[in-house]
C-alpha cells in the first residue's frame, strides 16, 4: 500500500516530459536489505551531462599533461 502511494507521489509531484527517459531498480542485499531507486532525464539533460563529463575529462587530462615529469 506505501509502495503505490509513493509512486503516485511521484508521478504527480513533477510534470512529465513527452520525451523523457525513465529508470526504476530495485535491488537486494542480502536478506534484510532491499535498495530501490529511479531516475528521469531528458534527451536535452543527456547531452549536457555527456558534454560535462567530456571537458572535465578534457581538463583533467591537460592539467596531467602540464604537470612537470619525474626522472
């Protein structure tokens, strides 16, 4: 009963996007513990957060490159 007023909690506290990318899991450690988690993102969201990862990656890997090497 919590578990279907939770989603429909959910599902109402924010609008959905007609292109929206939704995720649900539930996965069980042990006996006793039970993880549970979703996620929504949009196509717009994804290529942002593609574009983020690459120049810090890009910044990272500049910042190596500058360092002085050891002999």
């Amino acid at each position: 009963m919590a578990d279907a007023a939770a989603e429909t909690a959910l599902a109402t506290a924010a609008p959905s996007h007609p292109e929206e990318i939704r995720s649900e899991f539930e996965m069980r450690v042990g006996k006793h513990i039970t993880l549970q988690g979703s996620a929504r993102i949009t196509p717009a969201g994804l290529i942002c957060s593609g574009l983020t990862v690459a120049m810090v990656a890009f910044a990272f890997g500049y910042l190596a490159r500058s360092m002085p090497r050891r002999r």
